[in-house]
C-alpha cells in the first residue's frame, strides 16, 4: 500500500490516506488522491466515495516543511477542487484532528461524519498564516460568520458535538469511524440525497449581508489579540470576502493572502517557534531508556501567589495535589485566592462549575510538613532566599519518600548548592514556573549536575501534562531567561540615567511587539523581588533601589516607577519618580539627552542576544531555538520576531557585533563586549540558525 490506498466496499470506493505519524498533506498524498478520484470518478460502479485515514488521526494539516521550497502541484487546493467537483458523494470519515488542510479537505467533502472524540480546526492563524484552501470561504457558509470567524482567529479547535450542532459535520458515529462513514455513503445513494457543496450554501451568511455592521462587531469582539500581527487582518479581509464576493473571487483573494503572508517574515518567525517548541523537547545527553516514572499525587510547598498557582496547574490536569504552609492563616489565605480564580473562571464562562467543584476537590491543604510523605513530586515555592531553601529541601529529605523528586521554584538560585543538603541530590531539580503560573505556558526545567535522567524525564513528561511547554536549561544564575532579563534590566537603568524616563523606554518596547515594557513590568511583578536578589548579589541598581528604599515597591504600593490610582493597573507617569531619575543623573555627572526609540530598542535587545551567545556557548541551553522559546513564552518577546535568536540572524550578528562593540566603548561596560560565540559567527558570515542546522546534520 502506498500513501493513498484505494478498496472497493460494494459499490463504494474508499480511499484512505496513510501517511504516519499524521497524515500530513505533503505532495505524495496529494497526487495520491488526485489519481484515485479520478479513478472513483471514472469507475461506472462507484456510486459514492469514503475518505479515510489510516492510524491515529484524520489529516493533521499541510507539511510545513515544503514551506520555502518550490511549490510542486497539485496543491492543496486542487484536491479540495477536486473533491468539490466529483459528481458522486464524497464522505470524510474524521477521527483524531481534523485540522488546517485537513480540514479543508474534509470542507471540500459534500458531508463530513466524525468520531465522538474528532477535534477539528484551522490553526494556521498561529503560524502566521490563513488558511490558504478555501477555509475562509467554505467554513462561514457551513457554520455561520459568528462561529467561523472566532475559529479561525483563534486557530483553537472545537470538538466533534459542537461541530455537529453548527452544521460542521453531518454525523457523530460511534465504532468504526470508516465503516459509519460507508453505511451513511450507502444511505446517501438509496435516498439519492442531493450533492451538498459547502461552496453553494449562502443561506448562513445572510445576516451578515444584510447588515454589514453585523461583521464590524464581531470583529470587534474577537480580534482584539491581534497587535502586530499580519495575519489577523488578512484572515478578516478574506472573511469579509466570503460576504462581499462571489466565492470563486474570494478563493482567489484567500490564496493571494495565505502566499503574501507564506513568503513574509513574520510567518517565518512563528513558524520557526512552532519547530523550536517541538525542538526543545529532546532533551540531550539522556539515555534512551530512562524511563519517566509516573507522577499519580503532588505536594506543593508554600501557598502564595506561586505555589498556588503551580498547584491550580496540578489540579486543572486531575492530579491530587496537597499544599502545605507554615500557618493556618497563610494556607487559608492561600486556598481562598485559588478558589476566587476558579470562581472568576465561571463566572467568565471558561469552566464549568463541575469541573471547578472537580479541580477544588484535587487539592487538600496542610500546616504538616509530613504530608509530603505520599507525594511523588514535591515543589517548593517559598522566599526566593538560598538559606530558606536549603531549611525546606532538609527538612523534605527526611519526611519525602526515598522515590520522590524534589523541585525548587527558583526563578536564579543554585540547584546544585539546593540539593547539596539533601542526600539525594540526583533526584534534585529546578522547575522554574512563570508567574501566573496557572496561566503562562513555559516551565523551564533546571537540571543539576547531579540530576538522575529518569528524574528529568519525569518531570519533563509531567510538564507536558500541566499543559506546559517545557524547556531543559542548565544550572547558573537566572538560568536563561532571567539570566537574559538581568542584561536587559541593566541597560534599562542606563536609559533612564543618561537621559529617558520610563514611559518613553516602555513604550519603545511595546511598539516593538512586548505587551508591556521593563518598567511597568517590574512594578507588576513587585521591585522588592528584585531588590532583594541585587543585595544577595551585592549589585545596586541607582533607580530602582532608591524607590525600594522609599518603599515604592510598584502596583502594590501603588508607587514604583509609575504612580497607580487606588484599586488600578493602569501605569501613570509620576512627577516624583522622574524628579528621583533627574537627581540621581546629576549626582552622577551624567548629562541627560534625547534618546530615540531605534537606540531604545537596540540597547535593550542586543546585550541580550549578547548574553544568550554565551549561555550558548556556555551549554547552558542546547540551542538557540530553546532560548527562542523561553522568551516568547515566558517574557513576552513577540512571536512574530521569532525570539532574540532568530531575530538576530534577521538584523545579521556583524551589524549586532558592532553596535555592542560601540555600546561597551560608550559605556566603559566590558559586559557589552561581543561574546565569543557571537564574533566567531559574525564572522563567518553565520547566524545563531547554523548551530541549529549543524546539530540536526
């Protein structure tokens, strides 16, 4: 059997596609299918057509590694014109996912039949793209503009029910997806039902042509997220296309979009993310048979703001979670916010409240450090201080089980020097979660120079089923993130002395694509956090320590680098904090002067593609790909970049190289010299790309 298969059953042909691990539409399967509807077509027995897929999943969409080479047809829309043309039914059997050229394969089907657990979707939204065969125009016919257009702008899928409910799909079957699929072909041909082509179906779209209105406010309502980003608003010019144009001229102006937006950068960019994501989750230097044990209960330490939200991770994927603190009164505070967030969570309409009475009956809490004992992980989220550290993992060697893995939430401390005090430092690691970490995605995961492989398998298997993205980096201060954030925070300061004042270093940094700049992030996050690592370090930040040594601790105090009204988040400047920064630059002998927003941004970017060479260099991280992903996910560096990596190969390292030889000579800074890593390639005439190319040779 080659990729597409064709069988009779009687008087149906069935064509299945198999093409493992998902079915991906690559251009063997594509002339594949093109040859057997021809065959289907011309076969005068065949009276209705089946098509199915092999394995685990219906197609998972196109193989986006043909992106970028020369396009060989047929393409993916000839086999959805194919399909729409034939002049017998054609059914899709859906099972698994259903997305993004799959499903638009199963769109040019005249009916569509799933399995209970089918997820069907167009995600090409989250790679810079729109779907590029006919989504935009056959999806709104079947399902309404209302329902089609916060899919594909969200590119998240719906489940085989609501599907159904929409007019998605024509039937839920249970058993064998493929035989339903031939048992409603064959009802199909007794009753001689009608061929129905989603491309002739208007009816669903009338409201929206008779008050046009009706499309602005659900725009409105949906593409709020999209600053920055191209492919929002082409993805709402080819809807809006679906109501305005015949179908075959809004065919034509989707695929213009989908090739504009292919050959552009910012579709690059996230596509790489979506290669270094799946990338970073091969973990190096890890034997092929370290097996991850199972993780079945979890004890969280400290009932914060982290480790409450680390255990809402735990409760929100089924795993019985206990949390312990020190006192009674901490621990309720700790268990009445979690029960506040779920709350907020129904009330938004995002959970159910089954599933928030589910997900609160998985954690239980405790003031008794002995109820670790169960537990097959323990995370500890207490004071970001090395000596409280050390007293909570001393305490956990003598009360955990012998097999329990014992993880610190250290967003910079030493994990060697951490499980030195336990006498079981392989089963030591770092999992450095993001705050709120209930929310965010990226989970990196510190292993020690004594960490055992099956303890780093586990936990890195666990990060998955949290539902996050996890990334392994090596054991030095700030690990990468914060390591890269430190670099930036430093030449932020800088910016501020010599003559910027924080709204207009924000707001550069903002227009560059970060939902917030270094200054209203820090006060979100608290300045005393920061305060409080500098003086471990013996490190002074001029600014930021004199509003901490006026008690300016940002938004929770209402004053930091800005001034907050009561009950607000909303940064405001304050005349006080700009006073503060005009002193301290005259104290220093500096004179202020304009800066603007280019030398803003490449101050605050470059020192940290600086820092990431040498954690490169360093094998603090396996490749530039994984720092790329610690940044999108974790600080909010636009994915439409690509990260601060493959940013950098975009601007080219000799430009960069030069601009931080410049900055360290203006600066009297050796910290800004170029690293080693990044002259060698800078070069050559490489970018970060190659070590990544090189170590897939």
């Amino acid at each position: 059997m080659g990729l597409v298969d064709v069988r009779r059953d009687d008087n149906i042909a069935v064509i299945t596609i198999d093409n493992p691990p998902v079915n991906a539409l690559n251009n063997a399967v594509r002339t594949g299918l093109i040859d057997a509807l021809a065959l289907a077509r011309d076969r005068a027995g065949i009276r209705a057509v089946v098509l199915a897929c092999a394995g685990r999943t219906f197609v998972a969409g196109a193989d986006i590694t043909e992106f970028g080479k020369p396009s060989k047809p047929p393409s993916t829309t000839d086999v959805v014109t194919a399909l729409d043309a034939m002049p017998k039914p054609v059914v899709a059997a859906l099972h698994g996912t259903a997305l993004g050229g799959g499903l638009e394969v199963a769109l040019g089907c005249h009916f569509r039949v799933a399995a209970p657990t089918t997820r069907l979707g167009l995600p090409e939204i989250k790679l810079g793209l729109i779907p590029g065969a006919g989504g935009t125009q056959r999806l709104p016919r079947l399902i309404g503009m209302a329902k089609a257009l916060p899919m594909i702008l969200s590119g998240d899928p719906i489940g085989a029910k609501p599907a159904l409910e929409a007019g998605l799909v024509d039937a839920i079957v249970d058993g064998d997806v493929t035989a339903g699929a031939i048992a409603f072909a064959r009802r199909l041909v007794a009753n001689k039902t009608p061929l129905r082509r989603a491309r002739d179906l208007d009816a669903k779209l009338a409201d929206m042509r008779a008050d046009r209105a009706r499309f602005d406010e659900l725009v409105a309502a949906h593409g709020k997220r999209s600053r920055g980003l191209h492919a929002p608003i082409a993805a709402i010019e080819a809807l809006r296309a679906a109501i305005d144009l015949p179908i075959d001229q809004g065919l034509e102006l989707e695929r213009s979009k989908f090739i504009e937006l292919k050959d552009g950068e910012q579709s690059k960019a996230q596509r790489h993310i979506f290669f270094a994501e799946r990338a970073a989750a091969k973990i190096g230097g890890l034997p092929k048979d370290a097996k991850a044990r199972e993780i079945k209960h979890a004890a969280v330490i400290g009932a914060g703001t982290m480790g409450g939200g680390i255990a809402m991770c735990f409760a929100n994927a089924g795993i019985p979670v206990t949390i312990v603190e020190a006192s009674k009164e901490a621990l309720a505070r700790g268990l009445d916010v979690i029960a506040k967030n779920y709350s907020t969570s129904v009330k938004r309409g995002s959970l159910s409240a089954a599933d928030m009475e589910r997900r609160n009956g998985l954690m239980q809490g405790s003031t008794d450090f002995a109820s670790v004992a169960d537990a097959d992980i323990v995370i500890e989220a207490v004071f970001e201080e090395m000596e409280i550290k050390k007293r909570v993992f001393s305490a956990l060697d003598l009360l955990a089980a012998k097999t329990t893995i014992l993880a610190s939430n250290t967003s910079y401390l030493d994990i060697d020097a951490i499980g030195a005090v336990t006498q079981r430092p392989s089963a030591v690691l770092g999992t450095h979660f993001f705050s709120p970490a209930n929310v965010m995605r990226l989970l990196e995961i510190v292993r020690g120079k004594a960490t055992a492989p099956e303890v780093l398998a586990a936990t890195v298997a666990l990060g998955r089923r949290l539902g996050k993205i996890p990334v392994v980096v090596g054991n030095r201060h700030g690990f990468v993130g914060n390591r890269m954030l430190g670099a930036r925070s430093i030449e932020a300061e800088r910016l501020l002395l010599e003559g910027a004042l924080p709204h207009e270093v924000d707001g550069a940094l903002v227009q560059f694509g970060f939902p917030m700049g270094p200054f209203a992030m820090a006060d979100l996050a608290g300045l005393d956090v920061g305060w409080r690592n500098r003086k471990s370090q013996g490190l002074r930040a001029e600014i930021a320590d004199a509003l901490c040594e006026a008690g300016h601790y940002g938004q929770k105090t209402g004053k930091g680098f800005y001034r907050y009204e009561a009950g607000a988040r909303t940064p405001l400047p304050d005349s006080d904090t700009e006073s503060l920064i005009v002193a301290a630059s005259r104290r220093l002998g500096l004179t202020r002067r304009s800066i603007d927003k280019k030398e803003i941004v490449e101050r605050l970017i470059f020192p940290m593609i600086n820092e990431g060479a040498r954690i490169l260099d360093e094998k603090i991280a396996q490749r530039p790909g994984d720092i790329d992903v610690i940044w999108v996910y974790g600080y909010g560096f636009p994915v439409w970049r690509g990260g601060p990596m493959f940013y950098a190969d975009g601007l080219g390292l000799s430009y960069i190289r030069d601009r931080l030889s410049a900055l360290s000579r203006e600066s009297n800074d050796k910290r800004h010299e170029p690293a080693a890593l990044l002259a060698k390639l800078a070069a050559a005439g490489e970018g970060f790309g190659s070590l990544e190319a090189k170590a897939s040779a």
